[in-house]
C-alpha cells in the first residue's frame, strides 16, 4: 500500500480505496492525492483498473450493479460518496474514448447540461456555449454552423465538442479515458495542446495507453499495476519528469521501457 | 521480449563504440610513441587519420538519434542513449588530444630539445588503461567499476606535475628554447585532459544506472587544451 501526496493543493484525494466487482477485487488500497489545477495521467497495463479508479472519481461504477467499494474518495476535502450524485457529477466531467456527441446541433449539445440543471434563459445559454467551445478550441471552426449537427463534424472535431459539452457544466474536475485513442495524430495534438491551457482553471486526470502521451501532456503520472490476484493498485506516483526518465520501480522501468505489458 | 529491435541496435551501437575507443586508443598510444621514434611521417598520419575517428563519431550520433526518433525511449533506454551521445562526442575530443600530439611532434621537427618520453608514455599508458577500463565499465553499465576509476586520474596529474616543473626548469636553463619548452607542456596538458574525459564517460556510467548526475572528480577545471 502506498500513500502519495505530492506538490500543489489536493483536489481529490483517496483514502484506503477499494473496489469490488462482486467477488473480484479490482483495486486494492488505493491512496492518492490527486493535486489541482495539474494533468495527471494514469498509466499501466490493461486490465490493472486505470479507468475502474478513474470512474469511481465521479462515481460511475455506481450504475453496475455489482460494484462495491470501501474506503473514501474525497473532492475538495468533501466525501464524494455522501454527496448527492447529480451534483457530483457536475463538479466532475467526463470526456470518453469515443467521442460521442448527442444527435443535436453543437448549439444543442453544448446547451445540454446547463439546460438539464434547469438553465433556461437564451442569453446566458448562448454565453455559455461560446465560452466551452472557445476553451474547447472549437469555436472558430463551429461558430458560423452552430446549428449544423454534432455528428457531421469530423473525429477531434466531435471530441472537443464533448470537452465543450463536459465545461458547459462548468465542473471543476474533467476526467478523460484515452480521449485521443480514436483520433488521429494532428487530433491528438489538438487536444493535448487544448487541456494544457484547460489546466489554468481545471483539474484533469487522464487514463491514456500511449505512453508519449503522458509523457508529453501530463504533469503527473500514476502507474497502475496488479497483483497476482490481478487486483489493481499504484506501484509509483510522481512528476511525469521523474517517472519517465527515472522511474523508482522496477516495473514501472519494465512498463515504460516496454519490456512488459 | 518486446523491444528485440531496439536492444538489438542498441548492442549495435554500443560495438561501435567500443571500436571508436579502440581508434582513440591507438591514436594516442601511436602519437605518445613517435615522440619517442621522432618519426614525423607516422606523426602526419596520426594527425590525418583524426578525420576517420570525426566521421565514426558523427556516423553513431546519427544513429543515436535516429534510434530516439523511431524508437522513442524512456527511462533507462533514454538514459543510456543520451550519455552516448556524450561519450561519443568525449571519445572524438580526446582524439582531437593526439592529434594535436602529433601536430605538435611535426613543430617541434628537428629540434634537439629533450622530450621527456619516457614520463609522456607512462601518462598515455595511465589514461589509455583508464579509458579502456572506463569505457568497458560503460558499455557493461557497471557503476562500482566506473567509481574506482577517477581516482587513478591521480597518477596522471602527478606526472603533469613533474613534466611540468622540470620543463619550466629546462627553459630558464635553455631560454633560446622557450617555444620548444612551451610545446612540450601542451603535450602534458593533453594527455592530462585525456585522462579527465574518462571521468566524464564514468560520470555517465552512474547516471544510466542510477539517474543521478554528479561530478566525480575535484581537479578537473581547468580549462581545455588541444587540437580542434
């Protein structure tokens, strides 16, 4: 078990984490202190819980019915477990592998979350779907077609749009599950040009396969592994600096290096 | 073993350089010898044949970098890959040592001032034996061999040491042969810095193993002297 606080205020923090998908164990003894207004990367062999960790953040493992947890997740200090979830959710966004715009306009889907929080004015929605596409780095391509549908944009196109849909919110915390695996290389740039500059007034965890990716977006890195029981924990936490020029671990050397996994 | 292509041109790499100190090897034991010969012909061809050592050495930058844009290292692989870059560029510089050896055994000509050939081979046999040894303690990524290394450095300064006194003490006794004397000491610091590179490619042997940088020698700041 290992405990890792490292620079910057805490945004998240797990305390002896644990998750269950009925009998199995996926993670074990997770504690970390995730620091705000960073990007973190989480990094590791399949199958070790990287996107498990990741969904527990904004409690999405709650819709499978066998998971169990124990041990605390804490955001701002607050126990994420007895907060409402709707709220929760709201504070913490998240970007997926696959983009997947809503079959809307982009105007539509942008709106989409200030409006299911009860927004209703014009004005302040039409403020608010610039301001998101704008972070988003979206704006300039969109503006003139804001009412053209989600879906006709190209790959990263549709994927800043879901960054965009996720800051309508204005969460504090944008979790991201390989948010770049399906889009190619100048996409790829795109968007981790774009969450550097989303850093400033967000906090970002990112689980990516791609180890350059981490190397060269992130601030943070957390290394997943598993035991031989293949339940997940964190064999090394550190500045992504550190960890991929000289690694504390041994696995971690073996995994980066790409001698396992 | 998921990187075979990689350690495979990693081992590549690192018999190239192993030769390339070879070459390093025989151009200063050669260009130490013809002081001694006084054979200024072997002393134009050590002195030529320093563009074969510059070529090699570009030739294995070349396929260092390559080898970090195609393969895209990380940790050790990054660390080892990143300090031959430097040890190549150290082996061609202290190249660039006996050729300015052999550049000054060609000035010096026919004078029949005494060069103190038997100090200048112990200095070139020393700093040879520590390269080999420095050398093969990098290519074996082997730290503790790479740390005992420097120290030797000791032996070659105290040979400087007396050349150089004894020099000083030859050119207010001969003062017409002042330029002469002059050169004979660049032949000292030569052969001086020669040895201290080997602690720079020491220096690099720790920090692949254990990513620290860190200065393992205490006299080694003088400024540079020789050939380029």
């Amino acid at each position: 078990m290992r405990s890792s606080k490292l620079n910057g205020n805490s945004k998240i923090i797990a305390k002896d984490f644990n998750l269950f998908y009925g009998d199995f164990q996926a993670l074990k003894d997770i504690n970390v202190d995730i620091p705000e207004h960073a990007i973190t990367s989480i990094i590791g062999p399949s199958g070790c819980g990287k996107s498990t960790f990741l969904r527990s953040i904004n409690r999405m493992n709650e819709l499978i019915p066998s998971v169990r947890t124990t041990g605390n997740i804490f955001l701002d200090n607050e126990n994420i477990f007895t907060q409402d979830v709707v709220e929760l959710r709201k504070q913490v966004g998240m970007v997926f592998q696959r983009p997947n715009p809503f079959p809307k306009s982009i105007f539509d889907n942008v709106a989409y979350g200030p409006r299911a929080h009860g927004l209703k004015n014009k004005a302040v929605l039409v403020d608010i779907v610039e301001k998101s596409l704008v972070q988003a780095a979206l704006w300039e391509e969109v503006k003139d077609n804001l009412n053209k549908s989600g879906l006709a944009l190209s790959g990263g196109q549709q994927q800043r749009l879901c960054i965009a849909r996720a800051l309508a919110v204005e969460p504090q915390v944008i979790l991201m599950d390989e948010p770049a695996s399906a889009l190619d290389p100048i996409a790829t740039l795109k968007i981790e040009e774009l969450i550097q500059n989303l850093k400033k007034e967000y906090t970002i965890v990112i689980v990516t396969h791609n180890m350059q990716q981490a190397a060269r977006a992130s601030d943070y890195t957390m290394v997943f592994n598993m035991y031989p029981d293949r339940s997940g924990y964190i064999i090394e936490y550190g500045k992504t600096t550190q960890v991929f020029t000289n690694p504390r671990e041994k696995i971690t050397e073996d995994y980066i290096s790409g001698r396992f996994g | 073993m998921p990187r075979e292509t990689l350690d495979s041109k990693l081992t590549q790499i690192q018999d190239e350089i192993y030769l390339l100190g070879s070459m390093v090897e025989q151009a200063v034991l050669d260009a130490t010898n013809t002081l001694k010969t006084r054979d200024l012909k072997e002393a134009k061809r050590i002195y030529e044949e320093d563009t074969v050592i510059n070529e090699k050495r570009f030739a294995l930058e070349n396929a260092i970098i390559i080898l970090l844009a195609t393969q895209q290292p990380f940790a050790r692989d990054l660390r080892l890959l990143a300090a031959m870059l430097l040890v190549v560029n150290e082996l061609e510089r202290m190249a660039d040592y006996a050729k300015g050896i052999a550049k000054i055994n060609i000035k010096i000509g026919k004078s029949d001032i005494a060069i103190p050939v038997r100090d200048f081979q112990k200095m070139a046999e020393q700093s040879v034996s520590m390269l080999h040894r420095g050398l093969d303690a990098f290519l074996k990524q082997n730290p503790n061999q790479a740390a005992a290394i420097p120290q030797e450095d000791d032996i070659v300064d105290d040979l400087y040491t007396k050349i150089y006194h004894e020099t000083i003490q030859y050119a207010i006794a001969n003062p017409s042969q002042m330029d002469e004397a002059n050169d004979i000491l660049w032949i000292a610091h030569n052969l001086e810095r020669f040895a201290d590179r080997v602690t720079n490619i020491c220096e690099r042997t720790i920090f692949i193993t254990t990513g620290e940088l860190m200065e393992m020698s205490s006299n080694d700041d003088e400024g540079d002297v020789s050939d380029s």
